[in-house]
C-alpha cells in the first residue's frame, strides 16, 4: 500500500449516525447477541486520508455469509433539520449531509472520500437454519487490486429461541399517487400495480402489516381547494338518483396486498382532515363520462354526500363480509379533528357508526373528549398526550407520532434526531399495552399540502414546512424502495417490543417490566427515558440472559 494513504475503521451499533464531517462519538461495538427470527444490524464506518479511493472492494468472509447483506449508508442534503423551539436532544442544527438511504452496493465496490467518514451497514437475516452458537463475520476494505486497507471482525452470538409474530398493528401511510408521480406510469396500470407491489412487500419486511387503502382519493395533506392525483380504488357511476358501485380494483388491491403479507386494511378517510369539513375527492361516471362528483365544495353534513354515503355503506360493508374481512378492515373519519370540530365530527362519525359501527374506527385525535363521547372507537392520541388515555385504561390504545412531536424528550425519527429515540419506542410500546402505532409518512414524495411533487433526495422538509425526515422513511429507487436507516432503526425497536413479549410468556409481565426498569431512577415513560444508546444496547443483552435462563428453567423443570 503506498505511504500516503491512510484508512481507518471501527465498528458501531446500528443506532449510531456517521455524519461525513465529525468525529465518532459512538462507543465501539464488536459482538453482540440475537434471537432467531429478528434482523440484527449493525455498521462499520471508514475514513480514508491521502487521496480518493475509487473504487474500494468489499470481502466478507463468514460461515453464515449467505444471511448476510451489506449496503451503503448513503447521506442527503438537509437544511431544515428541526424547528427553532426544539428539545436538547438532537444530534445536530445545522444544515448539511446527513446519513439516512441505505444503498446495495453494485459488485461490492465503495467509493472512500478523503477526510469524511461513512458507513456499510451490515444486516444478518437471523432465520432458524442458523446454527446456535457464535459466528464471526469478516469485513475486508482492499484496494481495486487487492491490498488490504482494513478489517474489522464482528462475532454474533445466536441463541436457538425464535421470536414471537408481531402483534403491534402498525401503518405507515402508504401513497400510491406518489409511486405514479415519482415512476411517471398511469395510476393502476400494470406498471404502477408492479411499483405498488414492490413498495408494499418493502413495508411488510419492516413491520408495516397494515396499509392505508384508497378507497377515494385519500383526502390527507391537500390544500383547501387543491387535489391530489387520483387513485380511486372503487368504480362509481351516477344514475339517476342513485349510484352503482364497482369494487373489483378494490378486490384486486386486498389480492395483491395479503400476496405480500399485509394482514390488515385502513380505509382512506371518509371526510376531509383537520375536522371533517367535507367530503373527499370522489370521481365517477355520469352519462358515460368521468367527473368529479365530490370534494371540498360539497359540506361533509350535506344531504347530498349524506345520501352518497347511505348508498355506498351498506354494499361496502357487504364486500367486506362477502371477502371475510371483518377483523381485519379499520375505518376513518378525519384525521386530527380538534376541540373545535367536535360538533361536526360527532355528525359523521354517527353516521359512519350506523352502517360501520360493527368495525373498527379509528383516528388520530388528542383530545379525550372525543373518545369520552363514543366518537371514536379507537383513538389515536401522539406519544406526548398520549397520558389522560393511559391513565383511563382506554382498551387496545394505539399512537402516533409526527412533526409536532419535536420536543419535549418524546420519540421520534427526524434525521436530526439520535437513533436511540427512534428505537425506544419498541420499549414504551411494550410497557404501557400500545395495540397500534401510526404514523403519516411511508413514502410521501409531495411538498406540504401537496403543492407540488418533490425529489426526495433533495427536498427533506415538504418545502420547509416540518423537520426533515417527517413526511418518508424510503426513497425511490430505480428497481424498487431504498430503505431508509430510520425504517430500520423503527423496526428493530419492534424487535425490542416482541423480545419482551417473549420473556413475558416466560417469566410473567411483572418479572418482564421489573428486568426492563431494573436501573432506571425514574421509570420508563413515553416522555422519559435513559438518553443514551448504550442502555438499549446493554439491556438487551440482558434481557437476552434473562430468556436464555427461563428458557433453561423451565426444561429442567419438564
């Protein structure tokens, strides 16, 4: 190797972020411990000095190498990281590269920028032909000739105990208009079904086992006025008095969707967001002819959208039967309704309830009162007014997160943020019984409120509208999604959540959350929790020992 090149590495946790131009503050991580039927992840960030490596090859040697996948952890230009009243605990405020799409890496080749640190991430596909015991897995840099520049050595611990299913219901608002925008293709042509395909078994991989469903043109993030595409699953035609319905592209949708493991359907709102005001976006034919029979002229109380809804209800909910979805469709009225929609809110949700109200409803609201006055079957208050719902033991409690939860200590996934309060939510869920988590952004590609189309690797914040890495957690590929580290940091938190489902099916609940706060001076809380990612690191090890010695006391036992 020639004097005047200089390379480093060191190998991190998954929950570390290698910014380009920083010096790691991340502890050192060379093993660790995983379950069957989890992911485990982790990074190697290098630096090299002297000149630009180009290209770098990549080896790995490993018994278990065909579980393995490696990709790049690729950085995207961000310049509004967080709002100017953010808490303490971010990473950074200013704007710049920031790590977040994880790329495949073509012919294992790497690029090494003089002076900027990056990082490989490195995912173990933890399945249960791997045998139990410890394996080493080793990572090469070599120069397009073959000399060495670095190594580094991770040994995985696999302990024989598979993981339980996951039972969090979980969405991610999933934007098919923004795959058609993005791929330039026909809303549901073969094409877009293709993309659609692609982008949903991306999110079943992570955890995402329920898919917001259009049933009309969703009507989220849209100006007062404006429209988005539409993507209209269900056929209407006006006649006469009545209408005729078509539920085909819906069939097809539900087809395709539990072809990729989907288990669950959210039904696009029935009224408009932020209070219900009025009816969605809905086209149809009249006289042979598309047009648009609903939208924001037309008040969601009306007599004419009323009698829209009489119409359509029923045979939609004799789909439902008919397919045998009865536990598996949700319904929704508006999204964020506040203290002054109550009014007109409880006017459609009663509505909704007469035809619906044997299915579940659900909607992300904050306000106790509309849960309080039988609105809503299922509220979805944020995980920072999420404490009068907690304290009234509301059944089967889901939440969410978005732009307003940027401060006040509570988790969320902005890319400014430390990973450690994108995974501890796993944590909080287990603890306090969550049933749902939400949240609006899987892949929303439009600027705020839908003004215009955005390339996602260029514009992070909607327009400047909210932190940057609120509205996706994948970017657009040219064969399919790129996974974000964030998608992947929130998933191994729901590791975190079944790992101690499993210990609690071993040792009890009050065993299992006892072993969790074990070392906490206060206890765990959405809004408090130790801010640091070697506590997530170590208290799984631990509770890793604490499974592995139930497991082996109750053999002995039998």
């Amino acid at each position: 190797m020639t004097q005047e090149i200089t390379f480093e590495t060191v190998s991190l946790s998954s929950l570390a972020k290698v910014f380009p131009d920083e010096e790691i503050q991340d502890p050192v991580l060379q093993g660790a411990t995983a379950l069957w039927n989890e992911i485990y992840s982790y990074q190697i960030a290098y630096r090299c000095e002297g000149k630009l490596l180009r290209p770098m090859q990549i080896r790995m040697h490993s018994d278990i190498q065909r579980h393995v996948q490696i990709r790049s952890v690729g950085v995207v230009p961000v310049e509004m990281p967080t709002y100017h009243d953010h808490d303490d605990d971010v990473l950074r405020v200013t704007p710049g590269l920031y790590p977040d799409p994880l790329y495949p890496i073509e012919g294992f080749r790497l690029t090494g920028l003089p002076g900027q640190w990056r990082s490989i991430w490195i995912e173990v596909d933890v399945t249960d032909d791997i045998e139990p015991g410890t394996h080493s897995i080793e990572i090469a840099f070599e120069t397009d000739e073959g000399e060495l520049l670095g190594r580094q050595s991770f040994d995985l611990v696999v302990v024989g105990i598979e993981l339980p299913k996951q039972t969090l219901i979980r969405t991610e608002w999933f934007h098919s208009d923004c795959l058609a925008a993005y791929y330039g293709v026909e809303v549901f042509s073969s094409e877009h079904w293709q993309w659609i395909r692609k982008y949903v078994r991306t999110a079943v991989r992570n955890g995402i086992n329920m898919i917001l469903t259009p049933l009309f043109t969703p009507p989220l993030d849209t100006f007062i006025g404006g429209e988005r595409q539409t993507v209209q699953l269900v056929g209407v035609e006006q006649q006469g008095d009545g209408y005729r319905f078509d539920f085909d592209r819906l069939e097809q949708w539900i087809r395709l969707c539990e072809d990729c493991g989907v288990e669950y359907f959210e039904f696009s709102h029935l009224f408009t967001q932020w209070g219900a005001k009025s009816a969605p976006k809905i086209m149809g034919q009249v006289n042979g002819e598309q047009k648009q029979l609903f939208g924001w002229e037309h008040s969601s109380t009306g007599q004419e959208y009323q009698h829209f809804l009489e119409m359509f209800l029923p045979e939609l909910r004799a789909f439902i039967l008919q397919h045998q979805l009865e536990s598996r469709v949700y319904f929704h009225i508006s999204d964020e309704p506040g203290p002054a929609d109550l009014e007109i809110y409880e006017k459609a949700s009663r509505l909704i309830q007469k035809h619906m109200g044997e299915f579940s409803i659900i909607d992300a609201l904050s306000d106790y009162s509309f849960y309080e006055k039988g609105l809503v079957e299922k509220p979805i208050p944020s995980n920072d007014h999420i404490e009068p719902f907690i304290q009234n033991e509301v059944p089967d409690l889901w939440t969410y997160y978005c732009s307003g939860q940027y401060k006040g200590g509570v988790s969320n996934r902005f890319l400014n943020m430390p990973s450690y309060r994108n995974r501890i939510i796993g944590m909080q869920l287990y603890k306090f019984r969550i049933a749902g988590f939400l949240h609006w952004g899987y892949n929303f590609w439009n600027s705020h409120l839908s003004k215009r189309t955005i390339d996602p690797y260029r514009v992070m914040d909607g327009d400047y509208a909210y932190p940057a890495g609120d509205a996706y957690v994948v970017y657009p590929g040219e064969s399919g999604p790129i996974e974000s580290l964030r998608l992947r940091v929130f998933h191994e938190g729901i590791q975190d959540m079944r790992m101690l489902q499993l210990l609690e099916q071993l040792a009890g609940r009050e065993q299992t959350l006892i072993w969790l706060e074990e070392g906490l001076s206060t206890p765990l809380a959405f809004h408090q929790y130790p801010h640091h990612p070697s506590w997530i690191l170590s208290k799984r090890e631990y509770l890793i020992k604490k499974i592995v010695a139930c497991k082996e006391k109750r053999r002995l036992a039998d």
